[in-house]
C-alpha cells in the first residue's frame, strides 16, 4: 500500500491512526528522505503483522 493513499482514506482503527501520525511526522522532518522514509514504512508494515493487523 502506498502511504500517501493511507493518508488520504480516513485512518479507521487506532493502528491506522498512530500510523499515518508517525508517516507525517516523520515525512516534515527537516531530514527526511525517501529513502528513510520506505525504511520506516516496511518497519511499521512488520509491526503491524506482528499486531495480526
């Protein structure tokens, strides 16, 4: 899933949510990257499976 399409549909659960909070903030850092930014995402992505999300 692309994270910018996460951001866009309402985020329903509270996972959803702290998700696309940690994606934002993350993404207005001064040093953000792309890079980085795909790095953190696949993270939160195994976090979530761990959570049966």
């Amino acid at each position: 899933m692309d994270f910018e399409e996460l951001i866009r549909k309402q985020p329903k659960t509270e996972m959803e949510q702290t998700l696309v909070q940690c994606i934002v903030s993350l993404s207005n850092h001064p040093n953000y990257s792309s890079t980085d930014m795909w790095t953190i995402y696949d993270k939160q992505v195994e976090l979530a499976k761990v959570f049966g999300y």
